[in-house]
C-alpha cells in the first residue's frame, strides 16, 4: 500500500474523528442521532434493510447506517480482503510456508482465548446472560490492522521484526474474520444458491478480461490484448461483476459487505507478494494495486462515516457485555497470542523470527487487543439495535487503551527501536 505509514495515519485519524463526533453527538441528542443515522432515506425494491409485509410484499428499505456498514464497507474488506489474498496464494507470501506458522498459530491463540474469557465470563452469570450475549463471541477476537500498526511502529520502530509479526497477525485475524461473517452471521435466512451467481460473475470477468487477453497474447511480446484491456476497459468490468456479487451476497443471506472480496481474485495482479503493505508496492502497475491505490481516499472517507455510524452509544450503555468484551480482549488477546506463539516457536520448533523475543510476542498481544473497527463491525451483526448491541460497542471503543497497557508494558523490557 502506498506510502502505508501516512495512509495508516489519515485511516486512523478519520475513524476515531468519526467515533469521537457520534459519541458527543449520540450523548448530547440521542433523538436525532438516531433518526439521522437509522431513518429511512429510500424505501425501494432492491437494496436495504428487507421487510416483509403480512401479505407477502417484500420491500428494502435504506438507511445512512445501512448505506455505510452494508455497502460502503465492502470496499474496506475488499483492501483487507486484498492483502489476505496476496499473503496466501502468491509467490513469496507472507502467510505461506513454515516462516509463517508461528504468527499464525499467535493469531489462533489470540482469537481462541478471547472467546474462553468471553463465554467463560458469561456463564459466571448465570443462563439468562450467557443467552443474551452468547452470538458475540466473536467481537472480541477481532485486531484493528490501522490502530495495531501505529501502536507497533511507536514502540518497536519500522525496521523490528515484531512489526511484521504483529501485521501477520492482524492479516491472519482479518481473514479468520470474514470467514467468521460468513458462516456465522447471516443477514436473513441463508440461501446459499444465490452464491452461484457471484461465483458466476467473478469467473465470467476473469475468463473475459484475464485469462483471455493473456492468452491472446501469448506470442505477442507487446501485448495488445492485456494492454487494451488494462487501459481501455480498466476497473469497469470487475465493478460491474462487484454489483452482481453484491446482489447475490445480500439475496444468499450473507453479509454484503463482503461480497467484493471474491472479485479481487479475478483482477490482473502481480505474481508475487513483496510483503504485507510494502512501500514497494507503489512502483507496481498490474490492475489490483492500481485499483487499492485509487481506493484510498475513498476508504478513509468510507472509514470516517464508518465511526460515525456505529459508535454513537450513550455512555450510561455500559453494561455486562461491555466488560466481557474488554477481557476478551485485553486479557484474552495477549494471553493467547503468547501461548500459541512460544508453543509454536519453540515446543512446535517453528521458531521465532530473528531479532524477536518472547517480550516481544507479550508487547504484541496487548497491541493486537486493539479490536475497535472490526469489533464495532461484528457487534452490529451480533446484536440486535438495543442495550446489548450498546454496551458491547463500548467494549469494542474501550479496547483503544490496549494502546496504553501495551506501552505500559514495553517499558519494562528492553526494547531496541529499529527505524
């Protein structure tokens, strides 16, 4: 990702302006946060909210809410959805091989444990509890990638490799993440054949305007195919084929703000990775990274609206939820991360990458406790609008003084800062 430290930085300061303005706003005029955040903008027959009427009549109804997390987000989980993608399937991955199990096995540990200490607190409360706030065992397994990575460069500096640790873990959560949407946070009653017509649409666009101009071109040293196609017809088909998977997301019962992310691997790519969010990744000039380069702008934005949707919660929301979330993170996290890596890298002999220590994997735990966006995110799915729904988003908010116990914490070892 271009120039990723200051991209990072406007990510983050326009998410948490975000946050900050809705919950000033939602504290001191609840009524018409609400009505402008949740009331209807359009009442149509194709995107929305769907409602069903006694007799049968389905309508969608959209809000700024809706507009924001269901549809404007699918172009933040396809950037995610991006580097995923890259770190597991090209050559050089950063996900791929033995290099990369002891990150990733940190990463299980730091999403299994929060949901021990999660469920764990809740059942200490009794049945009717544990059943209230039993579907969001996911929220805190959640790592904000813009927040963690800040909080990673100010105590290790860009150069140590707990940075890179920290990125594969976050990259690694993100993916278990969208699995996690999937399967199990539908939208409606699932109807997995309507999945066929994304699967259509994405192979439809990489058979056409892939596969295709490349073999075209297969003797042809100046390309004329792949040229015409990269230049001419640029981004257009692959969008088109993003609003038919969107279609087919939302009618399947799976969130729809993960329906880009099966297009990314359809656009003409790069074939190897240069690592998660490499500066180098501006020089190159393959169609995906040009298209994640013009969509940064556009995410910070998306990113801005994003906090300003959900995290307007009235302080007095407060609650059970809110502290089971914050354990699940603050102390399941950490806790996790550094059992599962010192297992893998030396019980496993996965090993731990050199200039690392196990302090280190501690200091990243705490980092990666930073759930904030994707939090925010799966709690709105988790939850019905209401109580529960509130005080697990003041969990997801509170998670930001991770930041603090993580600098808390590096100050007791002794950590070499590498620039």
């Amino acid at each position: 990702m271009t120039k990723i430290w200051t991209t990072v930085s406007e990510f983050s300061l326009l998410l948490l302006s975000g946050a900050i303005i809705a919950l000033i706003w939602c504290n001191l005029s609840p009524t018409t946060y609400i009505q402008i955040i949740d009331g209807v903008l359009w009442e149509n027959s194709f995107v929305g909210y769907k409602k069903v009427s006694a007799s049968g009549d389905v309508t969608y109804k959209l809000s700024f809410h809706y507009l924001v997390n269901d549809i404007l987000m699918a172009f933040f989980f396809a950037v995610a959805g991006k580097e995923v993608w890259e770190a597991l399937w090209l050559k050089n991955g950063s996900l791929r091989g033995k290099k990369a199990m002891t990150p990733l096995l940190a990463a299980g540990g730091g999403m299994i444990a929060p949901i021990i200490v999660y469920l764990g607190l809740a059942s200490l409360f009794g049945s009717e509890t544990y059943s209230a706030v039993a579907n969001g065992w996911a929220v805190p397994t959640a790592t904000d990638i813009a927040f963690s990575y800040l909080v990673g460069r100010i105590i290790f500096g860009k150069g140590h490799p707990a940075v890179k640790f920290l990125l594969l873990v976050a990259i690694a959560d993100d993916a278990a993440g969208l699995l996690i949407l999937a399967i199990f946070y539908p939208t409606g009653d699932l109807a997995p054949q309507w999945l066929l017509l994304s699967i259509a649409a994405v192979g439809s666009v990489y058979v056409i305007f892939n596969w295709l101009p490349l073999w075209l071109d297969r003797h042809k040293s100046h390309r004329p195919a792949a040229t015409f196609a990269r230049k001419t017809l640029s981004f257009w088909p692959y969008l088109l084929a993003g609003i038919v998977s969107y279609f087919a997301f939302q009618e399947s019962g799976i969130h729809p703000a993960l329906s880009l992310v099966p297009v990314v691997v359809a656009i003409p790519h790069a074939d190897r990775d240069f690592g998660l969010f490499s500066d180098n990744e501006k020089y190159r000039t393959d169609l995906l990274n040009d298209i994640e380069h013009r969509l940064g702008a556009p995410v910070e934005i998306i990113l801005f609206f994003f906090g300003l949707a959900n995290a307007g919660v009235l302080l007095s929301a407060i609650g059970l939820p809110t502290f089971f979330v914050l354990a699940g993170l603050v102390v399941g996290k950490p806790v996790g991360i550094l059992l599962f890596g010192w297992l893998a890298a030396y019980p496993l002999k996965f090993g731990m990458p050199q200039g690392m220590t196990t302090a280190d994997i501690l200091i990243v735990g705490f980092i990666a406790a930073i759930g904030f966006t994707v939090s925010l995110f799966v709690a709105s799915v988790a939850f019905e609008v209401g109580p529960i729904q509130d005080a697990a988003k003041m969990g997801a908010l509170f998670s930001l003084a991770s930041a603090a116990i993580a600098l808390g914490v590096a100050r007791f070892f002794p950590i070499k800062k590498i620039p």
